[in-house]
C-alpha cells in the first residue's frame, strides 16, 4: 500500500510537471492508426479528444512545416523537431516535439511514441530579444553613420566655401588660371556633394517603395563599360586597370537601365578606391538559362569573412575600411536595394590574397517572371 500512494504521488508530480511545463505526450499505431494522448497534447491542439486528434492530426501540422515532419515519419528515425501547429481555432502555435519509433522483428515500423512541448512563449522571447539587438546595432550603426555622414558632407562644403571665398577675394586680382581652378575645385566638391545626397535621396525612395523601375532589354556589357569610361580619370589618379574579361560577348538581360548603372558604378568605384596602387581591376560576365551574372574582382583591403553579410546594411561599412578612403555606408545598401527590386541576389567574397570579389545576379528574363 505504501508503495502504491509512492506511485500516485510520484504520478500527480509528473502529471503537475506536465501541465506547467505545457508538455504532453502521443502514441500512434501504425498497424491500426489508432491514438493515444495525454489530456496537456489535446490542450496543446486545442481539440476535446483523441478520437479527434486521429481524424485531423496531419492537418493541424502548418502547411509550410508539413514536409518536415513527414519527411521525419518516413525516415522511421526518432528525433527532436521544431515545428509550427494550427491549433482548433486557427491559432499558429510553436512545438517542440521528440519521437521514438518502434519496429518488428521484420524491421516494419509499428509504433510511434511522442513528447511534445508549447514552446510558443519561448520563441516569442527569442523573437522580441533579437528584434531587440537588431534594433541597438541599428541605433549604433545610424550613429556611426550620422557620424561618417557629418565628415562626408562637411568636406566638399567646406571645399565649397573655401574656394568661393577665394574667389571673392582675389577676383579683381588673380590670373584667370587661378579663377578657373578654384572654380574647378568647387565643382568638383558640389559634385561629390550631390552624389552624396543622390545616394541618400535614392536609398529614401527605395525604401519608401517610391521608386518606378522601368525594366527593358539591355546589353549588360554596354552598360558596364559606359560606366568604366566614366571612371577611367579616378581609376587612372590610382595607377589602377580594369579589365574585361570577355569584352566580345554581348550580356543580354531585362532591367532598370539607371538602377542596374547605379549598381555597377557603386561596385566599380568600390573596387577603384579600395585597390592597391598599380594593381588591376578584373570585371567578368557569367550567363546562363536563367541568370545573368557580374563579378567584379579588386586587390586591396582584405574584408574579415565576419562582414560579408553586413557590409550590405544601411550605415555599415568594414571596419578594414571605415577609417581609410571615407564613405557613409550606404552605397552598398542601395546596391542592394535595386537588386532585390530586380528579383536578383547581391554578395561578396574575399580570399586571403586580398582578393575582393563583388557579384550580383539578374534572372534572365527580368524583373515580371523572376516575381511570378
């Protein structure tokens, strides 16, 4: 007798565990389809019986996790799975769940055992911690940014104001040669203070959903090497080559002309103000069926494989690089951007030879039948 209330009460402690622990168990006969189940897995379910459970249990599994946990029943192997379930009422809640399968002595799988566990509120603290820390790197990289950004605008305007005032100094004195190079300088620093505020103005509109993407045909080819003359000054100030390497064959594809420029002329001058003096640029073109793919392949600072990713993120840039030729971090998050509103895909890669390799990759067909 003393033994038997030691059972119960170590069978009402289990039981109590179950419940506060939101943890059930299931049995499933493969010879008669029968099912077993404790009252916290039908509470889990939110169904009234295992009569129940038996009729729609395939179909209480999420849709979009209904492969996995098959593709685990068909494998006959016991394992631990995460899934999504749909409980009665339509509510999506989050299981863990651990098998055990039983065969014959023919090898026939006859039985499947299981515990399952409501992990919903733990996900839902795992989701509200990450969006928490993606929310602090956001904060700190708009701080670098803001930072980087004051520097970047802070440099052309004072080039402005500089040789403006110079100008209004010494115009009744000065030799036209010299008018005409302070008024070079400050074209040239309005220049690169508009295209400052271009990459801010485009990235806005991106995001904004404001952008028309206009796509039509267009040679790949073309468009890169009207961007590699327009560079040709920067890259020659840097005693740097580019070089196609197959210059011959024609890149077709159906795109944004001004995006897909855009993309290439960030890539480029990337390359060009990241590389080694003397060194050479190499651009290359990959096509086949489907896409359509750009490399661009520079010598120069060596990014950490630990920033690939995060290199193409608003405000982020290397650290190899945040402290060397400027920038605000922005040109990459536009570039991709403008591929991902391509239907396409935009990474990086870099060897331990100081090889950087920029790549993007466009469907064939263009923007419409990469979206259906």
């Amino acid at each position: 007798k003393l033994a038997m209330d030691d059972i119960r009460k170590e069978s009402l402690r289990l039981l109590k565990a179950q419940e506060i622990g939101r943890i059930g168990f299931w049995e499933k006969s493969l010879i008669d389809g029968s099912v077993v189940a404790s009252k916290e897995t039908l509470q889990i379910f939110g169904l009234s019986s295992t009569e129940e459970l038996a009729r729609i249990a395939d179909k209480n599994i999420h849709p979009d996790d209904r492969s996995v946990v098959n593709e685990m029943i068909a494998s006959k192997k016991g394992k631990r799975l995460e899934y999504r379930i749909l409980t009665k009422s339509g509510e999506v809640r989050h299981v863990s769940s651990t098998n055990e399968v039983e065969f014959n002595d023919t090898g026939d799988c006859i039985n499947i055992f299981g515990v399952i566990q409501d992990i919903t509120e733990l996900k839902d603290v795992e989701k509200l911690r990450s969006e928490k820390e993606a929310a602090e790197r956001a904060n700190k990289a708009k701080s670098t940014f803001l930072a980087n950004m004051s520097h970047e605008l802070r440099t052309p305007m004072h080039g402005v104001l500089s040789y403006a005032s110079f100008g209004i100094q010494k115009f009744e004195t000065a030799p036209k040669e010299k008018l005409k190079g302070y008024f070079t300088e400050i074209h040239e620093s309005g220049t690169r203070l508009m295209a400052l505020l271009n990459d801010l103005l485009d990235l806005a509109k991106l995001e904004a959903g404001k952008v028309v993407c206009t796509p039509e045909p267009a040679d790949l080819r073309e468009l890169s090497q009207v961007v590699i003359k327009e560079l040709g000054a920067f890259a020659a100030t840097k005693g740097l080559k580019v070089v196609v390497a197959n210059p011959e064959n024609a890149v077709g594809v159906v795109c944004d002309h001004v995006g897909i420029s855009t993309v290439i002329r960030n890539l480029l001058s990337n390359a060009i103000k990241f590389s080694e003096s003397g060194t050479t640029i190499d651009v290359r073109w990959i096509v086949d069926e489907k896409c359509v793919r750009m490399e661009v392949t520079n010598c120069g600072v060596e990014i950490p494989q630990s920033e690939l990713e995060s290199i193409f993120e608003k405000f982020t840039q290397s650290s190899k690089t945040r402290n060397g030729s400027g920038g605000t971090g922005l040109g990459l998050a536009l570039c991709t951007q403008i591929i991902e509103l391509h239907r396409g895909r935009i990474w990086a890669e870099c060897s331990a030879d100081k090889q950087t390799k920029f790549i993007f990759e466009l469907p064939v067909a263009g923007i419409a039948e990469a979206a259906a």
